[in-house]
C-alpha cells in the first residue's frame, strides 16, 4: 500500500462522518478531483469551518513502477483497495511522479 499526496479543498457535506472535495495533478498534468469520506483522507476533524487546503491521503496499490525519458521515476497507482475510491470521472487508475507519495514515517 502507498499514500498518494493529495489536495483537500474545501468541505462538501456534513452528512457522517463528513465528505470533502478532493484534488491532485497526474504526471501528464491533469486535475483529478474526488469527493470523500474525511476519515478516509485524513486524520484531522475537519468541518465547514476549517481551513483550506489541507494536505491529505488516498491509500493505493502501486501497480507498476518505470523510469521516463528524464530519468524520473514514473509511479502506476490504483486507488480501488482498499477504499474502493474513483475520481468523478469514474477512474481509479493513474500515473504519478515517485515525489507525489507521501514518505513512509520512521
């Protein structure tokens, strides 16, 4: 499992335990925007009255890992397990840089 950085952006629905509007840039420069469940992005107690943008998560299945034409490490992630997350485009695919997951802590 890795932790994909992502964006909070703002506070979306008090409904439990509370949904935000998510975002973060693939390699190629799209913005993929998610809605989700606080708890499974975060760990703070984030309300309507927080402030934004806040860093979070979204846990993944590394995929496949290669190196692009500048040498950088190109990063295959699937956000389906273990929270079944999709974007609002319905993918749960993507290619990321190696420096968009967040370093394990020691």
């Amino acid at each position: 499992m890795v932790e994909l950085k992502i964006k909070i952006t703002a506070y979306t629905d008090n409904e439990n335990p509370g949904w935000v509007s998510c975002e973060f840039n693939d390699i190629y420069g799209k913005t993929h925007f998610f809605i989700e469940k606080v708890p499974v992005v975060t760990t703070l107690k984030l309300d309507l009255n927080s402030p934004y943008p806040q860093e979070g998560i979204i846990q993944c299945l590394e995929v496949k890992r290669t190196l692009n034409q500048n040498g950088m490490t190109m990063i295959t992630v699937n956000s389906e397990k273990p929270w079944g997350i999709e974007s609002l485009e319905k993918i749960n695919q993507f290619d990321i840089f190696e420096a968009q997951l967040k370093k394990a802590s020691s």
